[in-house]
DNA sequence: CGTACCCTTGAAAAAAATCAACTTAAGTGG
DNA sequence: CCACTTAAGTTGATTTTTTTCAAGGGTACG
C-alpha cells in the first residue's frame, strides 16, 4: 500500500483531517523499509534517534536493562504501533527498542513528526491516544509483574497478545502468534526462563492452550482470561486504529 | 499565588508562550481548591472526571486492584504534576487515583485542557512533555519490580523519591517526607507491608538511612543509589518545571 | 554433522508470602 | 488528662513461590 494512504488510514480514524494536515502528511511520507531482526533503532542513554517509524509489518520491543545485568521488557509493539512515539519529546531515551523479528516500517522524521503532532489537532489527538493507550498499557503490566504471580502474570500476557493480534487482524481468534523465546517471555513477566517453562506446561496440562511451535491455540478462552484475571478494557481497543 | 500565575509557570517554562495562548490559560483558572485525603478523584472503569488538576500541594497516588483484591500503586504523583493527564484522551478510566494527603489543586476543566493541548504548540508541547516524564518513570518502576529483588526495590524508591521532592523544593537533600505506610510503600514495590518493613530495617542497619516518623534521613546518599541501582537519567529533570 | 540456541527436567537454595502475636503511636471521647 | 480504640509497625516461625544450579534433549542451520 502506497505509504501516504497508511499514514492517512492510521490517523484518520478518530477525526476528519483538515486539507492542510492532509497535505503536511504527504510531504511526511517517505518509503517504506526493512528492519533486520535484532536491530536496535533507540539506544537507551543516546538521543532518540531522528527517525520514528510507524510500524507496518513484524513486532519491536522496548526494554531496559539493569545493573545486574537483567532485562526488562516495557512494552511489545506490533504492526500500527509507532515505534518511539515515547521519546517524542525527551532528549535522551531512557530505555532501548530492538526489532525482534525483520521489520517493515514507514520513517518519520522526528522533528517533522513533533510538528505535526503540535500544529495538527487532527493529528496531534490521534497520537496523544496512541501514546496514552501504550502507557495505559504498561500500567496494566506494572500490576501483572507486581501484583500477580507467575502462572497468572503468562495467562494474562496470553490473553493480552491474542487480543492485539485479534484487533490488527494479525492472528485469528484463539491463534496466537508468539515470536517470543521463553526467556524474552519471563523479561515480559518479571520471571527466569525456566518458570516461565514451567508455567506455560502447566497452562497446557491444566487444557488452557496448546503449543504447537512458536503458535499457541487457546483451547478455553475463558478459562485462560480468568486464569490471567484478564479484562481488556485497559487496551482501549476502542480508541486503536488499525493499518491492515 | 494567583491561578493563572501557577498555570503560566507550569506551562511557560520550556517555550514562550504566544499572547493567544496566555490568553487562553487566563480564561482556563478558576481558583484553588481543596481535596481531603482519602478522596478518589478517578475511579478504575468510570468515566475520567471532567476536570483536571494541577496539583499544588499534597501528594496523590494512582492505582489499580487485581481480582486477588491486591493494589498495585503505578504511579505517585507530586505538585506540579498534573493530576490525570494520562486519561486526557481516553474514554474510561484504566485506573483510580486517590489523594494520599489533603490536597490543593487548580481544577481545570478537562475538555478545555484538550482543547489548549491541541491549539495551543506551545502548551502542547509542556504537556506531551509532562505525560511522557510520567510514563518513563513507569517503565523504571516496572524494572524495578520486575527484575530488581525487595531491598534493591525500596532503596530505588527512596532515592526516586528523594530526588524528586528534591527537585520541586518540597524536602531537601538528604531528607525524604515519606506519607506512606509500608503497606503503601510494598504496593509500590510489589512486596508484602512486612517484607517492606524487613527491608527498611535493612537499610537502616547497613547505615544507609535513618528513619523518623514519616521522615527518612539518608545517611549515605551514594551507598543508597548504589544499593538502589538508581540513575536519574529517567526523571528526565532537566525537561520539569517546578512551581514552587 | 557440528554447533548454536532453545527447550526441558530435577534437586537444592533463596526470596518473599503467610500466619500469628505483640508493640507502638495516634487519635477520640469521656 | 486518661482510658479506649484503631491503624501502623515489629518480630518470629512456617510455607510457598521462584531462582539457581546442573544436566540433557531437540532442532535449525551453516
């Protein structure tokens, strides 16, 4: 799809844009481009970098790292999400964001982007939501990982990815596309890849999922939401735009 | 001080204010108000309030309850933040927030403040700025309560704390006003109230704080951050603009 | 056909939660 | 001002959860 026409469909969703945002948008447009697996685009310490991209194709996470060398994962970005909407306005990144498979991407400028998202209503309020709906998102992780323990922090996490792959059209109902290692799942969760392993066996002998491969069939949907204590109201899904 | 005088303060410090936007800040204060302790000011699943606040004095917190009846605190909140940016654009409510102290506050009605965060760059901008520092320090305290174990956790908070009222010329170096029960201090961290108080003790032990009623004086300002695993990099201070 | 990298499993150790008293501090009303 | 009440803090013993350590097993890929 032409690249315009995804960043009109991305932020046309919520309110009429005015001829002039719509002409401030083609003159943001570039291509599109590819992202290998593994890239880091944000470096934690660094200044953001110049380009923020909207995401098309593939999943990005952002993450910190302690001092003790563990990894905290803060946020899982899928195709729609733009990457680095959270440095917007910060002179240094305070954490990183790592392409976890091969992305595609639409580049935006990032003063250009701070432009639009200040001298566009239209625009601006579209990207407020966006980026209060991903901290609004964190909020619920911050309870997950404090509040939860291990074997409901992954049936929540489950049922939170089914749903925003459900919502983009990225996976169908009860398939779940999980591009995660066990060890990337427990940086999520807050616990040791072989918890994690332990948890996930347990969801399945207790006939919640199936795992077949890096896919997970959710046999009992009700079942796993109320084993992850799971409301989807945080996600606002609502207020989410999809590309696809 | 005048209303539009904290207002203009609070929002002026990064960029010029244009005379339209000082104008329309003028017609946005009312006047001060108080809020007794205790009071829930957003309630987790409602529609947010229909007004805003700049927070002048007090300290509030914002929460969300687990199915097991548990609270996870995600965020506290301090004069000169504003109270509930993050529902600014969003339809419900994903979380409560509660005065932890009596409170004084400028109200401002919500629907105007959207419409000066859209109309208004300048204005836009100290806002976007204001609820991304919010969310960056979400993303630290879900490290921390993801990946740091308890003693490390409440050292991290203290100093995050410390800093912060430091910041705002709310406490001096050194000294920390701490209006919190261990309860509330363990639904920050992710801890029971009596691991907190086990941890504290802890601290207090290895000579790195002195507790005193509701005050903690520290000891040993590098021991705690080293204990803590505490960079203020996240705080993004040079970005916040105090009132005081 | 190695060689990574990931997944799996068991046993032991550590961290944190739970249970159960008990102490202190801070009001409140007589 | 004192007895009473309630909320918050303290401490020890026990249990649960999670991590750590250790060792195999599977699978994809050069």
């Amino acid at each position: 799809m032409d690249v315009t026409a995804l960043l009109m469909r991305k932020l046309n969703m919520r309110r009429e844009l005015s001829s002039a945002a719509c002409e401030a948008l083609a003159a943001t447009a570039s291509t599109q481009s590819e992202v290998a697996a593994g890239s880091i685009l944000v470096r934690d310490g660094n200044d953001p970098t110049p380009v923020c991209s909207l995401l098309i194709e593939g999943l990005a996470i952002r993450y910190k790292i302690t001092s003790g060398g563990n990894r905290q994962i803060v946020a899982v970005e899928t195709p729609g999400d733009f990457l680095d909407l959270q440095h917007l306005f910060l002179k240094v990144a305070d954490h990183s964001v790592e392409a976890l498979t091969p992305l595609r991407v639409v580049k935006i400028d990032r003063a250009h982007l701070r432009t639009l998202a200040l001298e566009y209503p239209e625009i601006g309020e579209a990207l407020w939501t966006e980026a209060l709906i991903e901290a609004s998102i964190m909020r619920e992780w911050l309870a997950n990982v404090g509040r939860r323990e291990g074997r409901m922090r992954i049936a929540h996490l489950l049922c939170e990815l089914a749903r925003r792959e459900e919502a983009i059209g990225m996976a169908r109902r009860d398939t779940l596309i999980l591009p995660l290692t066990q060890e990337q799942i427990g940086d999520i969760t807050g616990l040791t890849a072989i918890h994690v392993n332990r948890m996930l066996k347990a969801l399945v002998a207790d006939g919640l999922i199936e795992q077949s491969g890096r896919q997970i069939l959710i046999r009992d949907r009700e079942g796993l939401a109320a084993a992850g204590d799971f409301n989807p109201r945080y996600l606002h899904l609502d207020q989410v735009s999809a590309i696809a």
